[in-house]
C-alpha cells in the first residue's frame, strides 16, 4: 500500500509558507499519511497532524510588529539566549493542549539537536510541546530547551529537511518543503538601503528591546544597544540568522543528498528575514503559490 510522507523544513518565519502548502495540497485532494518536521516545520507539522492548522493560520495572519513583541518575544536577556521562550512555549501549550504524539491524527516526527553532543534527537512520542519548543530553538535568539539532562537547540543544525524520518514511517513516496532555498544568495544591505518597511520593522523592534531592558534597570543597555547600531555591517539577529542558514544550507545538501526526496519543492520565501513573522499572509501566499507551480509534478507523484 503506497503513503506519501511529507518533510517540512526549517527556516524561521519563513516556515509560515508551510501553512499555505498544506492547505493548497488539500484543494488538490492531497493529504499526506505521515509528517516530519524540523523547527518552524516541527511546528506547523503537528498543528497539521492535531488539526490546529486553522488556528495556526489565523494566530499568524493576526500577527502584527507588537503583538509579535510582548506575546512571544519574552527579552529578558537570559544567560543562554536572547529571548527566553517561556511565552511561546505557553503559547504552544494554547494552541495544542495536551495533545501528544500517540494523539495526533497522523504520524509525526520532529528533530532537535544535543548542543553539547551535537547528535540528532527524534521526537516521536509523549507530549508535543515540549519537543516543539526544543525543536524552534534557534541558538543564540531562544534559549536552549532543556529534556531528560539534555540541552536542546534547533534541529535545522542536524536534519534540516527530515526525508529520513519519513522513510523511517513507512512512507513510500516523499515529499520535502525547502523554505530556505535562495535565503544565501541574496546580499545583507547596509541599514541606510534597506527597504522602508525593512527599516520601520526593525527600529521599532528595537525601541521595544530597549524599553524591555530599561524596565529591567540593566546596567549593560548602552552596551548592549551599541551592537545594533545602523551602519554598513549586518547586525547581530543578522549574523546568528545567516550563520544558521549556511549550516542549514550545507548540511541539507548533504542529508537530502543521502536520503533524496521523490519531489522537492521550494516557496520563493528566500527576502524574508528570520523573525519576520508579522508578514505571515505574504509568506503563507508564497506557499500556496509553489503548489500551483508545482502541480503537475505533483500529480505525477501521486500517479507513481
């Protein structure tokens, strides 16, 4: 009996195209029998497999510059990371109240990463959120996630696209969501040739941080403001964002070279920044519109 198995890549907000993809494969009669996910892709995979994917779109599409702040972004300038990941850890627990894997609907798997050992770690049974939280942990902006005496951080730094997890499932033709693809050729502008709404986003993400921290009474705020002060070199979101997309990168060539999907497919998401979820209906669009490019080829999967 022939399953088609879905892999749904890592990649920040650009992950958000994961939602239109699932929804336009469904216009098509297309539902995978099995999911894997890493990351942002661990996320909308088991809002997917929980029925959540509604509730995922709205959250995302209702989404705007300061919600995104003082709902999900907790700074507080932990020892570990920027952001300390209490809020969307309980923001995972709303959208998916005590669902585990052995409850969800279909099959799913999400990857996350040892720090310490650097091996790959397979979540596929007991509660979801919490392999979720350890799965988006992105190193240096979340804190790690902490499991069983683990520390844990984003599963794009092992298994970027899980192909393999799928295979594992039983799945007889696979599919892979690329939302990284073209992240690494495009060029990081000096502040002053940034787009306006490139610009506004993150002044005002900025002056957020800085009053966060000034509630706080940190004694490092002017130093810590000094690292994001515009001029012709990336910031540091900038710097840890693209670090992760090159390792990303790299290591995808080699895991989907090992383990290769019948059919790749890859939303034109590449100009959206790491953290730019306030755009979500932009990105999620950018999904829909890569299945109807890649219909016919989708067709000719399922008639395999």
């Amino acid at each position: 009996m022939s399953k088609l198995g879905i892999a749904l890549g890592s990649g920040g907000a650009r992950g958000l195209a994961h939602i239109g993809v699932l929804e336009e494969l469904a216009k098509l009669g297309i539902e995978p029998d099995v999911v894997s996910g890493t990351s942002i892709g661990s996320l909308i995979g088991a809002g997917y497999c929980s029925g959540k994917l509604d509730d995922m779109r709205e959250l995302a599409l209702n989404l705007d510059l300061r919600t995104f702040v003082f709902r999900i972004m907790d700074f507080g300038m932990p020892h570990s990371g920027f952001v300390e990941g209490k809020r969307i850890n309980a923001l995972i627990e709303d959208l998916m109240p005590e669902v585990t894997f052995e409850s969800l609907d279909k099959p799913f798997r999400c990857i996350a990463a040892n720090l310490k050992t650097g091996e790959e770690v397979v979540f596929s049974e007991g509660p979801v959120h919490p392999a979720i939280r350890a799965s988006i942990s992105i190193p240096g902006i979340f804190t790690p996630a902490k499991s069983g005496g683990q520390f844990l951080v984003d599963g794009g730094l092992v298994n970027p696209i899980p192909v393999d997890q799928l295979l594992e499932m039983g799945a007889t033709r696979t599919l892979a969501v690329d939302v990284n693809h073209g992240c690494l050729s495009r060029q990081v502008a000096p502040e002053k040739e940034k787009s306006e709404r490139d610009k506004s986003t993150f002044d005002e993400w900025m002056q957020s941080i800085e009053a966060k921290l000034k509630k706080q009474e940190s004694r490092h705020l002017d130093k810590i403001m000094d690292w994001f002060k515009s001029d012709d070199m990336p910031n540091m979101i900038d710097v840890m964002g693209f670090t992760l997309h090159i390792i990303e990168n790299q290591i995808g060539k080699v895991r989907l070279k090992i383990d290769p999907p019948d059919l790749l497919i890859a939303p034109e998401v590449g100009d959206i920044e790491v953290l730019d979820f306030h755009h979500a209906d932009e990105i999620i669009e950018a999904g829909r519109r890569c299945v109807h490019e890649n219909e016919d080829k989708l067709k000719a999967l399922l008639n395999r």
